[in-house]
C-alpha cells in the first residue's frame, strides 16, 4: 500500500537522537476514585497545561492516568519544534505557570524536569504509530516529580 510506504519514509525522516527538556507534572486529582476529581477539573487543568506549554514551543506528549495518579508529560525540543538553546528555561517558566494556575484552581502539582539527549520518532507499525521520547531522561523526569511532593 503507497500510503503506508510515505507514513514508513516519514516516521524514519522523523526519528531522531536530539537534546530535549522533559517535564512530567503529576495533578492531586484521581479520575478513579469518587469523589477526588470532576471531569470538568481535569479539562480546567488540562487546558491550564496547554497554556503554559504552547506558546514556549512545547508539545503535551501525553495525558495520562497510571499508577502515580494523573499524569501530564510535556517535552521541548521534540518535533514539530526544533530544539531552541533555551528549552530548559521555558520548561521551569512552563512549570512555574502551570503550579500557580493549578494553585489557583485549588489543584495541587509535583512536577519533574530533565534535559538532555535522548530519542524522538515514532514507535508502532503502519496500522497504529505515536510520537515517542525514550531516554533516560524521561524516567528522570518521572522520578524527580514522585520526589518533588506537593507544592
């Protein structure tokens, strides 16, 4: 199939090893348990996230539920954008926004940022492909925001 074969020729173009800034921000909601968190929240929180993170050339990898609560990875550097000299500067200035609107909002954070070097492509096969970033990096980024706490 010719469409697969440009998708093929476009996640290889895509991949690649580069400099990034990862920031995970864990939110003190829990879809799962009654009570905790509304629906409408997470979308206020969500949205909170956006702003801080777009206009600083960010992408909101993903939006998340898993067993470290609702989680919101973000990553500079990561294509669409190129890598800017200053990425770590706009995660902290990202991270400082999203903590006071959350704040504000009545939503605690823990947030965990890292930069340096790691993998950016797609991973999957032709019938189903997402944007990755895998490194070390990321996993410190995580760990850094379970040791953050609250505040």
């Amino acid at each position: 199939h010719e469409g697969a074969r440009d998708l093929e020729d476009i996640a290889l173009f895509a991949a690649d090893v580069r400099q990034m800034t990862v920031m995970f921000i864990a939110l003190k909601l829990d879809l799962l348990r009654p009570g905790m968190a509304t629906v409408e929240q997470t979308h206020k929180a969500l949205l909170e996230i956006q702003k801080a993170i777009y206009p600083r050339k960010g992408t909101l990898r993903q939006f998340l539920q898993d067993d470290k609560g609702l989680l919101a990875i973000a990553v500079m550097g990561m294509p669409p954008f190129s890598p800017h000299e200053n990425d770590q500067v706009r995660a902290v200035m990202a991270g400082m926004q999203v903590r006071k609107s959350l704040e504000e909002l009545g939503i605690g954070t823990s947030i965990g940022i890292t930069s340096g070097t790691a993998y950016s492509g797609f991973v999957g096969s032709s019938g189903r492909r997402e944007m990755c970033a895998m490194g070390s990096i990321v996993n410190m980024a995580a760990r850094l925001m379970c040791k953050a706490g609250e505040g």
